[in-house]
C-alpha cells in the first residue's frame, strides 16, 4: 500500500493554489488533512500526479464569530471543532458529532473542508451540515460563490466543488441554545457510522441521516411529522422515507432503515428531554 508518485507543491496563498490547480489541470489535487485522500491513493483508487498542500494557509484556518454566524474555516480539524469554546457555544451539534469521529489521530489531522469535499455517505460531518443549513464558500478562477449546503452534495463522492476550486470557508447560524443531539452506530468503538443522526430542536426541528443514501438526506417527512404535531414516536417512523441505504457486510438495508427508525427516536427523545 505504496502510492504512485507524486509531485508535492506547497501552496502559500489561496491564490497560489488556485494558480497551481489551474498549472496542473485535472492531475493535481489539493491535500489537507490528507486522511481522505492518501488512503485512496494507497489503494490507487486515486492517482494524482501533483498534491497541492493547503493545510496551513492562514486563509483557510480560524474560528470566528460573525454577527449571528459562526465562520470556519476550511482547514479546520476535526479536534478543533471538538474543542472550541466558540463553536461549543454557537453550534454544539458540530462539537458533538466531531468528538465522535474516529480516533484521536484522526481528529487531529482531519478536516471539515476535506471531509465535506471527500463527500463520504458514512462521513458525521456533512449530514451534520446538512441538519445546520450551512453555507460553504469556495473560490475558484472566476472568483468565490457561496453554496447553500442542500445544494452541495451531488452524488456518492461528488460535490458542488469543481475540481479548479478551493473550499475556503463554512458558516453556520447560530443554534446557542437549542437542542441538539448526535446518535452514532457502529460496529466497533471509533468506526464509521453504519447509521447517524444529526439532530437540532427548537421552533423548526432538523434532521439529517448519516448513511442512508449515497449523499447525506435530511429526514423531511419526520420534520413534516413534527411540525404536523406528531410525538416523537410516531414522528420517527417516518425516518427511513424517501431514503436508499446500501446492503453491505456490515448492515443490509433493512437494517439500516430500522436503525434510522431507532436513532431517530433516540434524537427525538434527547432533544425534547
Ligand atoms: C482511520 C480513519 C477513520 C476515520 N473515521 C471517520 C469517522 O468515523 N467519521 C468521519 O466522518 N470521518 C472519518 N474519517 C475521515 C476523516 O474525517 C477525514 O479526515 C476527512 O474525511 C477528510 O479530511 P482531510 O482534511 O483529511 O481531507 P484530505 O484527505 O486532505 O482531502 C479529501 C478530499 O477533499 C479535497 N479537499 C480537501 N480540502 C479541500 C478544500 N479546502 N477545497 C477543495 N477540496 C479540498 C482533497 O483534494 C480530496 O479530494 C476517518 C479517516 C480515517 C483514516
């Protein structure tokens, strides 16, 4: 588990790794926490002839509150997020559902940019986006656009992110007060999520699912249930509509769907707790 050869460019700005994207075409790819990205180039699932780091580009790292919004930039790790008193404050759904990824390695090198541009449907961070309404910024040659996060994920391992752009930051609004909750199962401690629920409570309740298709999925018809005057049981059951959770070794779809229905209830119940 050897990766190709690469070349590896470190870029100083945001500007110089738009400039070296944009030098190097469709064979470069930016590196940050790497822990997407070099596991699959050690399987050669990728194979990049150019990495551009961009790690530790003042730009892309900070945590900062803005009026209302909480702003993140792209670079920052998994274990920032877990720790921040400003982002325990502003978005402890983000704090919470953080702590749960991985170990402490991984939190420590991994980042929220990779992790949404990686897109992975088992991955705690983008339904958890998803459940915040985030607003992620990138830039790229005709200069930054923002994307509402409904809009970002596209398919399994695809995003809104061209490949000649740059995620440069994330901004949430802040949720100082209500209630939150972040339901995670797995096989083993410390693995990805078979099933996870990211959960936000309050005048218009949010639920996001881990898993249960091949982009994260808000659970909208639990959300009509709510705002419809459901209980929380009868509000649950309707996790698993309008899902498609894949069959694999670790949990068939009917499985997936019935853990949907459980932690779906299980958020439901810390939230209104
Ligand atoms: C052993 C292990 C266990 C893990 N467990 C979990 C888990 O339980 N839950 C979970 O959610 N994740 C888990 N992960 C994934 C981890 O969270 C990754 O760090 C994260 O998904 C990717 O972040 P990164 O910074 O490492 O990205 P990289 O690997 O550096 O990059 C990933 C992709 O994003 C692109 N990219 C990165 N930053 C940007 C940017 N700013 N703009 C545009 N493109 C960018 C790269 O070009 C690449 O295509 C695990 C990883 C490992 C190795």
């Amino acid at each position: 588990v050897i990766p190709a050869d690469f070349e590896y460019l470190r870029a100083t700005s945001v500007d110089h790794a738009l400039q070296l994207l944009a030098d190097h075409g469709d064979e470069a790819k930016l590196l940050c926490g790497g822990h997407s990205l070099l596991p699959l180039m050690k399987l050669r699932l990728a194979r990049p002839s150019a990495l551009i780091d961009i790690r530790t580009l003042p730009e892309l790292n900070g945590i900062r509150a803005d009026g209302d919004m909480l702003v993140l930039g792209a670079a920052t790790r998994h274990r920032q997020l877990e720790l921040d008193p400003i982002v325990a404050r502003m978005a402890p759904l983000l704090a919470k559902a953080a702590a749960t990824i991985g170990d402490p390695q991984v939190r420590s090198r991994g980042t929220i940019g990779g992790s949404i541009v990686h897109a992975d449907p088992a991955a705690d961070l983008p339904a958890t986006l998803l459940a915040l309404e985030a607003v992620v910024t990138v830039r790229g040659p005709d200069g930054r656009r923002e994307i509402p996060i409904a809009e970002f994920f596209l398919d399994f391992w695809q995003t809104a992110v061209q490949p000649n752009e740059v995620l440069t930051e994330i901004a949430i609004t802040n949720s100082q007060g209500r209630p939150t909750s972040f339901q995670k199962f797995t096989q083993r401690a410390q693995d990805w999520a078979i099933v996870g629920v990211a959960a936000i409570g309050g005048d218009l309740p949010r639920i996001a699912l881990v898993n249960m298709a091949l982009t994260p999925v808000r659970a909208l018809a639990v959300e009509k249930a709510l705002s419809g005057g459901a209980d929380i049981v009868e509000a649950a059951r309707h996790a698993d509509e309008g899902t498609s959770p894949s069959s694999d070794l670790r949990a068939d779809a009917a499985y997936r769907r019935h853990l949907a229905r459980t932690l779906t209830h299980r958020a439901l119940a810390e939230i209104a707790a």
